[in-house]
C-alpha cells in the first residue's frame, strides 16, 4: 500500500490519499491488475470502496475516500454543487498567459480511442488558471501554473491546456514536449478543501509536489 500511496488524513469517517502517478483509480471495467479500489476493498466495503471522484493514472496527488455510504453521498453531492475546491500544479509548454479562464466544452474524440478534445457538443468543463512562475528552457519557454478546476471532466486540464496551445510537459497524447526526468504530464492536484460531513466544518488538505515533478523541475529552476 504504501509504494502506491499514502495516507494524508484518516478518522472514522473518511481518508484523505496522496497518490502516485502509475496506478489507476477505479477499474471501470478495465483488466487492471492494480488500482486505488481494489487496495481498498477490503478495507471499504461500500460501492467503488468509498471513492470520491477520480484522478488520471498518470496524475499524482490528492485522492478523497469516503467510509460510509452516507459520507460518500453527503461528499459527491459538495462535488455536484462545486462547494469542493480542488487545485491542482502543472508545468505546461509555452509562455501561458498569467490568468485566466477556459470554458470550451469537453467531448470523446471521434478518432482516437481514450483520447478526448474541445467539442462544442461536448459537457460543460470549466478551468481557472494563473501563473506561479516562468522558465526558459532550450525548447522555449515554460510556465508553473496553479490550476482551480471548476468541473471534472476526463482529461479536462490536459485538453483545456493544449486547447490554449499550452499543453503539459510529458503529455504526448495532448501534444506536451517530452519531459527530462518524467514519462507522464507534469500535473499534481495539489490542494483540496471540502464541509467535512462528519466533524461538520471545513477542512483542508494539501500535498507536496511527487519526487519525480521536484526533479524535473530542478532543471529548469
């Protein structure tokens, strides 16, 4: 359990994960030999093992996990509602601009399978951004940007970022230079806040930035 991910936060009503990129979350129907629900189930034993809401395989960071069925409604509901804030770090390629907002929708690709893109026929997807820190880099320049995800489409930041032609580093589906140290997009959910349902106040949570993003971003600093 531990080389997958650890624990941030527990009590008797629900956990708060920090990941690893590698390892999927739930299996929808996949032939997974591994996943962040399968480690839980016999932990968890309410539906998907208590998970909240999801993170890419190839994503780090903070995973919410709920103990009791009741829980986990109270928490998909906040999600529902936009009453949870989730933040997220990704390094992308290019000069991005130092704030803003994306709201083009978001669709499954008509040609590539797995793959999603902008679609005007797709679901409402919301991105709010804003530059921490620039870099020049012998590709070009490069931009750290803070990411507040306002909904939670697949994919949702990875293709808002290459819509704005600002794709993350290492993420080669969506266009991204090859990363130095990492074989994955550079994206970390980094912070995340909700009503805690059980202690009846918000809390917070925030996570460091996984070993393998501290050195690739070591060369560029």
């Amino acid at each position: 359990m531990a080389e997958k991910f650890k624990i941030v936060y527990e009590d008797e009503w629900l956990i708060v994960l920090d990941k690893q990129a590698g390892i999927v979350v739930t299996d929808e129907g996949r032939s997974e030999k591994e996943s962040i629900e399968k480690i839980l189930a016999d932990k968890i034993k309410i539906k998907r093992s208590g998970i909240v809401h999801r993170l890419d395989k190839g994503t780090s960071g903070l995973l919410l996990v709920a103990k009791t069925a009741e829980v986990l409604a109270d928490l998909k509901k906040q999600f529902k509602e936009r009453k949870v804030t989730k933040r997220y770090l990704a390094l992308v390629c290019g000069e991005a601009s130092q704030e803003g907002r994306e709201e083009v929708p978001i669709g499954r690709s008509r040609h590539v399978f797995g793959k999603f893109g902008a679609s005007f026929e797709g679901k409402k997807a919301i991105t709010e951004f804003k530059v921490l820190k620039r870099f020049e880099s012998e590709r070009g320049k490069m931009s750290l940007i803070s990411i507040n995800l306002l909904t939670g489409r697949t994919h949702q930041i990875r293709v808002h970022m290459s819509y704005l032609k600002w794709p993350l580093l290492g993420d080669k589906q969506y266009g991204g230079w090859k990363g130095k140290v990492i074989n994955r997009p550079f994206l970390q959910a980094a912070y995340i806040s909700f009503w805690h349902p059980g202690k009846k106040k918000q809390v917070e949570f925030e996570s460091d930035l996984a070993d393998d993003l501290k050195e690739e971003l070591k060369n560029y600093e």
